[in-house]
C-alpha cells in the first residue's frame, strides 16, 4: 500500500493508494457496486482500472454512480483511458479528524512510473491480519520478509489498534481540553446565577414578606422570583448561541464528528443549562418564601 510517485492527483488532497488484491478483504472494505481487483488488472505497465470509494464517487459524480466512468490518469492526453471498475466503502487515510475527500485505489502489481517523473517509490505497507496476539506474530512476519528478500527492512511495526489511537491523540487531547474547560464554565455559571439570585431575594425580602402578608400564596412568590430569574438567563441564553453559530467555523477544527452548527448538540446544551439556571433559580426563592412574613417586617 502505498501513495504513488510521480502521479498528479486531481484535487491532490485525493489520497491514491496501490493495493493487492487482498486488501479490500483483509480490511473488511465492503463492495459496494463493480469487482474488486483480480489477477487482470495491475499487469501492463499503464494503469487501465482503478476502485474508488463512496466518498470520491459522491464527490464528482454527485448526480450517479462513477462505476464504469473513465479520465486519463494525472490529465495525460496520451495515456490510455483508467476505467472505475469498482466503488467500496469508505477509509479515513487523512485522519479520523479530518474531512473524507475521497480515495482511488490502483492495482499495485505493474505499476510503474511515467516517462520523466524520477524513479518509483519503494516503500510498502504490509498489513497482517490473526486471530492471536499480533505482538506474537513480529517475529515471523520478518523472518518472512527476510526470507523473501533480505534486502528489504522492516520498520515502524504497529498494531491497527495502535495506529488508530495515534491518530486520535491530538482531537481526544482536544476533546478532554475543550470538555473540562466546559464543565468549569458550566459550575461558574451555576455558582454565578445562584449567587446573583440569592442577592436579589435578599434584597426583595421586604417586598416578599409584604405580598405573603396581604395574602400571596407561596407559589405565586415562586413564579415571580422564577420568572424574573429565567428572564435574564434566557437573555444571556438567546446571546450565546448566537455566539456559538457565528463562531463555529473557528471551533470547527476542535470538534470531532459533530458539525458547528448541529441542532442537536445546540438543543442539548441549551436544555441543560435552562435546568440547572432553573435549580439555581428555584433554591432561593424557596427559602424566601418559607419565612415568616411578620418576622422579617418586624426585623426590618
């Protein structure tokens, strides 16, 4: 497996990767609509079939189905015509964090490079599927590469699990980054709206005692406290999101598989933070209103 040299790609953020026939297999790449590569394709020196994936399919062929379409590989106007014989599922070569702009898959037996673009590339990507511990397996795999050839290295061995948790590290640490700094704003924002609304109960305090003593109800106090509360959080509420849409495109590279400016997680977080304005709002007005009108007349 490896990305060509010498091939323009076309846009070059579209990863073409040489493949065995087995990979599709060994990968669990499920095959969507065509063939997969067979022992036709990869034997002449040009390359006349390729398997793209669902992504790029989409991407330039968003009307239909770019089974059986044909271009001229890196825009060569001599070069024999590349058949997409094959569409498969997607793989994220790119990175799990980044955006899937498609990927076309060659036949690696054959292929070389063009006419004045420098030597091929060398390098190879083994990949060993087992059923036991692949830590075991290290040694054979290089006696056998060895035995194949002995000139050829071995490097850089790593599990899938391994490879996949590295390219992960950097949106998990972001992740962890941007999920405590939430939930520290998240407990300011609670220990700020129940410190500003005990202020105002303590300060309304005569006004309470003299609506209890000409006959409110402690639900009617509640509701007046509750809706004078809410009121400025859902102003400061209606500001924020505001601020989360218009400075989505800036976060957006902090974010992994949620969209800036998804409803759901937006809905989420505004329903959490009415409850626990709610909570913070409905502690103080209840003590307000369990005291004794009298006592509080008389004391002030």
């Amino acid at each position: 497996e490896e990305v060509p040299t010498g091939v323009e790609q076309s846009p070059p953020v579209t990863p073409w990767v040489d493949v065995t026939p087995g990979y599709f297999h060994l990968l669990g790449l499920k095959l969507l609509e065509g063939r997969l590569f067979d022992d036709r394709d990869g034997i002449g020196p040009s390359l006349q079939s390729v398997i793209v994936d669902r992504a790029w399919s989409r991407r330039f062929f968003p009307g239909g189905s770019a089974l059986g379409k044909r271009f001229k590989e890196g825009g060569c106007t001599e070069c024999p015509w590349t058949t997409v014989v094959g569409i498969v599922s997607d793989v994220k070569y790119a990175g799990m964090d980044r955006p899937d702009q498609g990927t076309v898959y060659t036949p690696m037996p054959g292929r070389t490079t063009p006419a004045g673009e420098g030597p091929p590339s060398r390098a190879r990507v083994l990949i060993v599927r087992s059923a036991t511990d692949p830590a075991a397996l290290i040694g054979s795999v290089r006696q056998t590469v060895r035995a194949l050839d002995p000139a050829v290295p071995l490097s850089s061995v790593a599990t899938m699990e391994e490879v996949v948790a590295t390219s992960l590290e950097r949106p998990r640490s972001l992740s962890i980054l941007v999920g405590t700094l939430a939930g520290v704003a998240l407990l300011l924002s609670v220990i700020g709206i129940y410190g500003v609304m005990a202020y105002s109960v303590q300060q309304q305090l005569k006004e309470i005692s003299i609506r209890l003593a000409l006959g409110a109800t402690q639900g009617n106090v509640l509701s007046l406290v509750l809706r004078q509360g809410m009121s400025v959080v859902l102003g400061g509420l209606a500001v924020g999101m505001a601020g989360a849409v218009f400075a989505g495109r800036w976060i957006a590279s902090l974010l992994f598989g949620v969209g800036a400016t998804d409803a759901t997680p937006l809905v989420v977080v505004a329903l959490l933070l009415v409850a626990v304005a709610l909570a913070a709002c409905f502690i103080p007005a209840r003590r307000a209103t369990a005291l004794q009108p009298a006592v509080v007349l008389r004391n002030d």
